[in-house]
C-alpha cells in the first residue's frame, strides 16, 4: 500500500505524542502528550476515497476534545484542594480524573463512541484505535488505580457491555470494538491484581488483535457473512484467521489464554473471587460468539462462486500470519512448561 509522504510524518507524532505522556513528569505534559497524539490520529483518520470517515473522525475528535477539557480541568482542581486543604473533595476529583481517562480509551460506561468510530474507519487505523491509542490512557490510569468500588464497577461494566455488545452485531468492526472493551475490563484487573500484569496482557492482545486486523485488511472483510465467500478457496487461511480469533478469545490452550490465566490466578490470591467468577463466566460469552463464527465458517459450505473474490497479496503477509498462529498455538504450551521448573 502507497502511503502519502505527510502520513509518515502523522505516524512520527504519533508515536511522539504516546511516549511524551509516558514520560511526562508533570500533569501538563500530560495532556500536551494527548494532545499531540490526537490531532495526529484525526489526521490519519481522514481518508479521501472513504466518506464516512470525515464523520468518524469528527466524533472522535469531538470525545477526546470533551475528555482532555475534564482531564485538564479535574488535575488542575486536584491541585487546588491540595493546597487549600479541600482533602475531602479529593477523592470526588479522582473519581472525575479517571473518569476522562476512561472515556479516552473507549472502556464502559462511556464506550459508546468507539463501534460507530471504528465503523468508519480502515482497518489500519481500527488497528491503531484498539491498541495504540490505549497504552498512554492505560498508562495514566497505573498511575492513579486503587481498589475500590469504583473500580471494580468499571470492571464489571467494561466486560459486560464487551460481552453481550457483540452478540448481535453482522459487521466484523463493531465485533471487534467491543470485544476490546471486553480485554480493556481485563486489563484494569490486571492492574488491581499485579504492576506488570497489564503490560503482558496489553502485549500479547496487540500481537493478536494486529494478526487478526491484518488479514482482514488484506481481503477487505468488513461483515461476517464475507468470511465464507472469500475465504472459501483457501482453507489455510481460514484456519489461521479462526486460529487467532479464538486466541484473542481466550481459548485454551492458545496463547491468549496465558495472560487470563495469570490475572485469574493473582485475583483468587486477593480473595476477589465474586469478580473473578463473574469475569470468567461473562468472557465465555465473547467466548461464544467468536465459536459461533468459526463453526459457521467451516461447517458450512456454499458454493464456489464464478468469479474470482480473492485479492493479490504477497507471499509474507502468509508467512506472517501462519507464524504468529504457530506462535498462538505453542505460547501457552512454553509458557506451562517454564512455570513448571
């Protein structure tokens, strides 16, 4: 794919704008960090030759403008109080800070923007919304989490609404938004559970989701119903494609499951077993609507159609994602295997 020259540079701020925010010392290199990164985000956003686009990142735009005012405000009200000695507001005002944190990263009960932002976008740059966009909110929020009932509200909630929200969704980028609220849920447990629980989740969840994007992307899928016809003529692909979606799942024994295990396990070491059953028990059915998919994909077989459906790719991009299903299938079975010495 051709990229024009400017987008190199949106990708470099970018970049830029996330590790300005990791690295900020203060709250307002904070927010200069998010800022950056989104106004480099709108602009790869917008893509001449797809209209709904334009609306898409207007919406998105519109959240995060709302979101960094709340985050700009609420910090700058935190220091008031710790000055003036308003000790019982602060907690209120926490509340608040993490609040706008939370509807950047699109996590319940303020994810209402992000399927209708993700439907009008590339896979691209659905890729770079559900990923990269999250790790400076993330970030943010390690820095801020305690465990209280707020947060375990967000918790429940995120993994709710990423788990019943798509069961009845035909378009394959609305699936995928809410099953990144689901992992989002997941993640702040990881958090509540453990320092560094969060970043293994984060990192095997953004190999697979860029796996799984990236074959999408390749044959323009955009709805379920486009998984049996152009894939049909090759059974390979459709076994790495449904591979890596039970992975992202959380199936055992592939390696999505590796980072469940770990955060169910240091949840049962709290003593939260009530959050950790309710979370086992709802992520069965995002579970169930990635098997539902597969079953559908391979049990069913229409008939082969007279024109070619296939687009051209290149012998890496079969590489690429036969090894990372390689590397899906085997990652738990390594990953037992050294717990065990």
């Amino acid at each position: 794919m051709i990229m024009n020259p400017s987008k190199y540079l949106f990708i470099m701020t970018l970049i830029s704008g996330t590790f300005i925010t990791i690295s900020a010392t203060s709250w307002l290199g904070i927010w200069l960090g998010l800022e950056i990164n989104l106004l480099s985000f709108i602009l790869l956003m917008i893509h001449p030759k797809n209209s709904m686009s334009t609306e898409a990142s207007l919406k998105y735009f519109l959240i995060q403008a709302f979101a960094s005012s709340i985050l700009l405000f609420s910090f700058i009200l935190t220091q008031l109080t710790i000055k003036m000695n308003l000790l019982t507001y602060q907690e209120t005002l926490f509340i608040l800070l993490n609040s706008s944190v939370l509807l950047k990263m699109g996590s319940a009960p303020f994810h209402f923007w992000l399927p209708g932002t993700m439907e009008g976008l590339s896979w691209l740059n659905c890729l770079i919304l559900t990923t990269w966009q999250k790790i400076a909110p993330l970030m943010i929020i390690s820095y801020l989490i305690e465990f209280n009932l707020f947060m375990i509200t967000i918790i429940i909630l995120s993994i709710i609404t990423g788990s019943l929200g798509g069961l009845n969704q035909t378009s394959i980028r609305k699936m995928m938004a809410y099953s990144s609220i689901n992992h989002a849920g997941w993640m702040l447990s990881g958090m509540l559970s453990g320092e560094n629980l969060w970043l293994i989740y984060f990192s095997i969840y953004f190999l697979l989701n860029m796996s799984v994007m990236f074959i999408f992307h390749i044959f323009q899928i955009s709805y379920i119903s486009q998984n049996y016809l152009i894939l049909n003529s090759k059974p390979s692909l459709k076994f790495y494609l449904y591979s890596l979606l039970l992975s992202l799942g959380g199936l055992p024994p592939f390696l999505g499951f590796m980072p469940k295990w770990l955060i169910i396990e240091n949840l049962t070491n709290l003593n939260q077993l009530f959050l950790t059953t309710f979370m086992i028990i709802m992520t069965l059915i995002t579970l169930f609507y990635y098997i539902r998919l597969t079953f559908s994909a391979f049990l069913l077989n229409p008939l082969d159609l007279k024109w070619n459906l296939m687009t051209n790719y290149n012998s890496s991009s079969l590489v690429t994602t036969a090894s990372m299903t390689i590397n899906s299938f085997i990652g738990l079975i390594i990953f037992a295997t050294l717990l065990t010495f």
